[in-house]
C-alpha cells in the first residue's frame, strides 16, 4: 500500500491512521505513548491500538526518564517491566486485567522461576496466555515483554 492509499493526522500525541481493509472497510490503529512522553511522527510507538484490540511493544526495566537500563534481581527487572505495560495500557483506556496474551524474553533461563513468580503475582488469575522463550536482549537487560489487550469498549 502507497502512503497516499491512507490518510493520517496527528492529535493529542497520538497518531491515528486508517488502513484499507476488504477494500470496504477501514481499520483505525491509534499510536500510544508512554504516559508523559512526547512522541514524533514516524516513532515507534509503546502501543498501538487498534479497535478493541492493544498490542503494546516489548518493554524492559528502564528508567522512562532517561532510558537507561536499571540493572537489579530478575523479580525487581520483571515487577519494573510489567508497571510500565500497565502503564502504557493506562493510557490507551484500559488495565492489566484486559492483558489476554504475554511474549516475553529471558536473556537467562535460569531465571524462569523468579521471572514466573513476580509475572503470577503480578497478574493473579487468570494469567494472561504466555510464550517465554530465552534470547539474547539489547543493553544487557534480563527481561522484555510484549502484551496484547483486549477491550470490550472502543
């Protein structure tokens, strides 16, 4: 698709673009910043939402501030991780609650037991459906994820 098959504007932050679909209808994927960042056309975004759907991005334990890593336990990196999902779907209109799916990386699988106890308490239950898999991070952190969220209001 050509950028001139969709349109685009900008407004309070968030970028908000409508993408052909069926060639009938249209989809709208709203781009969501951290909460208290400033973002410019053509970032990435730390979530996109699109109709009832959130897919926020991969998040690791930094300072939002100053996007440096904070280095500390696996249950320390984890608990930093998830509040700045939950963050992030706050400000996409919705909770932790409405998480239905989690991808998350481990830089260390030995750590899976620490990882998994703060993610359950975190969460409670039901847990979010999960895929955690080992891989090498960027800027030596131990953890990232990546969240989908479902909402029943758009």
């Amino acid at each position: 698709m050509s950028r001139d098959d969709r349109s685009t504007c900008i407004s309070a932050g968030h970028l908000h673009t409508e993408l052909p679909k069926n060639n009938m209808e249209k989809v709208t994927k709203k781009h969501i910043g951290y909460p208290g960042s400033t973002r410019k056309p053509g970032a990435l975004a730390s979530a996109v939402r699109c109709g009832q759907w959130i897919y926020v991005s991969g998040q690791g334990p930094l300072d939002m501030a100053t996007k440096q890593y904070l280095p500390g336990t696996i249950e320390e990196e984890t608990a930093m991780t998830l509040t700045h999902i939950e963050n992030i779907l706050r400000e996409a209109g919705a909770s932790k609650a409405a998480v239905v799916k989690c991808t998350c990386y481990l830089s260390d699988l030995n750590d899976f037991a620490g990882f998994h106890k703060t993610f359950q308490e975190f969460f409670g239950d039901p847990l979010p459906s999960r895929t955690t898999v080992g891989a090498p991070l960027l800027r030596g952190i131990r953890v990232e994820i990546d969240a989908v969220a479902f909402v029943d209001e758009e």
